[in-house]
C-alpha cells in the first residue's frame, strides 16, 4: 500500500508501507479518503514531540471494510481511543 509518511521536521515521503493485518476484533479498512488534520501540521512543523518520524499521517479517514461480517460497508474512522466504560462512553459520547 502507499502512505504519505512524515520522515522528519517539513519532510514527507510518499512510499510503500506493508499491508496491515488487522487483529482480533478489527477489521481491516480500504482507504479511499483521509484528511491532513491541526495536529498532521504540527508534526510536519516539528512542534509536537508525542509525533515523532516516522508517521504515517492522515488520522481522520473513510473508507469501505474488506473481509468479514462487514465486508464491503463504508465507513468512517474515529481515531480516538476511548475507556468505554465512563458515563461519557457508556452513553455513546465518546468524543467527551
């Protein structure tokens, strides 16, 4: 697969990157759009040294499942990771 992949501060690489295999319970998603997001810019500017190179940039992504119970469904990606198990989560916003 290709990726755009931040090498280092304003220095960014379009290369190949070994397909991933999801794990138990994931699923594997086919990209078809992503987004360069705040936090992609300050990696690209070195300003946020929890984004070291090398990254592959573009967190906020749709696409279509491949394989699975859920082959072929589009979908969007929610890139933060949650508790589920505080009020917030449990009522279904997770995004709190």
């Amino acid at each position: 697969m290709k990726a755009l992949v931040y090498t280092g501060v304003e220095t960014l690489d379009y290369a190949d990157a070994p397909r991933p295999r999801p794990g138990e319970g994931e699923d594997l998603i086919r990209i078809h759009a992503s987004g360069i997001c705040g936090s992609d810019m300050h990696a690209y500017l070195g300003h946020d040294d929890r984004r070291p190179a090398p990254l592959v940039l573009g967190h906020e992504a749709a696409g279509i499942v491949l394989g699975g119970p859920d082959d072929g469904r589009r979908v969007t990606i929610n890139p933060l990771v949650t508790c589920q198990t505080c009020e917030a989560c449990q009522a279904g916003r997770t995004n709190l």
